[in-house]
C-alpha cells in the first residue's frame, strides 16, 4: 500500500518515505529519500503560483492538474511507479486537506489501478487516515478524458486495460516476426486483460447507474420536502 502525507504532519521514522516536491523537501528540513519523476515541472507549477488570487481557485487548479498529467503523469507507467513506491509514503509540503501533486499522483493510482491510495498524518506508529479534497480526482479524471480517444470506454480504467492488451498483442506480432517463434503467452495476457478491462467497464457502468440513483432520490426528496413545506 502506499500513503500519501505532508512533509510537517508525517512525524515518523517508521516507515519508508519518498518526497515528490520539486526540491525534494528542503524547506522541510526533509532528508529522506526523493522520486524525481513525480515532481512537478517548475515552469507550469511557477504559473500556477502566480496566479494565486489572479484568476478563480478551480481554473487555477484545473491548470495545475491538466499541466501535472500532460507534463508528468501521461508519460510514466503507472503499474511500475506504483511497484517502486509500494510499501512507502508520498511527501510534498501542502497540508492535508489542501491541494497539492501528492493527491493527483493518489487520485492517478486509484482511476487506472483500482488500488486505494490514503491520505494521512502520523506520529511515531500513530496513524490517523485524513479525508483529501474530493475534486481533485473528478479534475484528473477531466484532465486525462481531455482530447482523448476513449475507444467506446466509459471507464479510463478499462481504456488502459485495453490499451495495454492491445500493447501486448502488437508486441507478440513485432517479436513472432522477428524470431519467428511463438508468443502465446504474451496473446493469452492480451485476452485476459480484454477480459478485465469489460469488468472495470462494467463495474464503472454500474457505479455511475447507483450514483444517479441516488441523485435523483436526493432530488425527490427535496421537492417532497419543499411541498410539505408548502402545503
């Protein structure tokens, strides 16, 4: 599992820690280990900051977010950061109920791999599992749909399943061609990940389905309250 926390609010040696600040957590006095490849890029994070107070708090973010996908995120694998930073927590300065990269990086595990990624504080062995600003996940969401070919997907999710079958089909071919021997292994995955990809579409569907249910009684309710209230 990874965690996700603030420089000042993870106040353990206990456990392994990664920073993904883009000074990798100097002016925390961190001294820890640093993942270079999740910090963000200084020329949109300088925009970002400089638009503080100049422009709406969501536009302000949304650029944030779009520029940390497009800039960073787009261009690693996620199941590999993932593998390399499992049994960790993720450090960068803002505190936990702020906006902040750790929770797009959070928010891009949990939409493509399913996994539950969970913000919190800690002192010595003493964790506390602290709520992160639900928004930034439906920003990244829109960030990564932006442009986007999704192939009769709904779920991003069953898109990279599929895409990464398709990966793995494409590579059979290249190599059956170019050694001339057989790569039914690397077909048989390419069909199970097709397979797992129309699951998370499904359980996408169905998950979407319940939430405008529950919208729509929220809905019913209020006009049946604001009738009574009426009569």
């Amino acid at each position: 599992m990874i965690i996700t926390s603030s420089h000042n609010e993870w106040q353990s040696d206990k456990y392994k820690t990664y920073s993904i600040s883009g000074n990798s957590g100097k002016d925390a006095n961190y001294q820890g280990e640093f993942y270079p490849e999740l910090a963000p890029k200084l020329s949109f994070w300088k925009i970002w900051h400089d638009n503080i107070g100049k422009v709406a708090e969501e536009e302000n973010i949304r650029y944030y977010v779009q520029e940390y996908w497009n800039q960073v995120l787009s261009r690693l694998d996620p199941e590999k950061v993932y593998r390399e930073l499992d049994n960790s927590v993720l450090l960068s300065y803002e505190p936990n109920t702020e906006f902040g990269p750790r929770h797009i990086v959070a928010a891009w595990f949990e939409i493509l791999l399913g996994v539950k990624v969970p913000e919190a504080k800690a002192y010595d062995y003493q964790i506390e599992e602290i709520n992160r600003p639900e928004y930034i996940k439906q920003y990244l969401e829109d960030a990564m749909r932006l442009n986007r070919n999704m192939r009769g997907f709904k779920s991003l999710r069953a898109l990279y399943l599929f895409e990464k079958g398709e990966n793995l089909e494409l590579k059979a071919n290249e190599l059956e061609e170019k050694t001339g021997k057989c790569y039914d292994n690397y077909r048989q995955n390419a069909c199970f990940l097709r397979c797992d990809a129309d699951m998370a579409e499904d359980e996408y569907r169905e998950l979407e389905n319940q939430k405008k249910y529950r919208n729509q009684s929220e809905i019913n309710r209020n006009l049946n309250r604001k009738k009574l209230e009426i009569k």
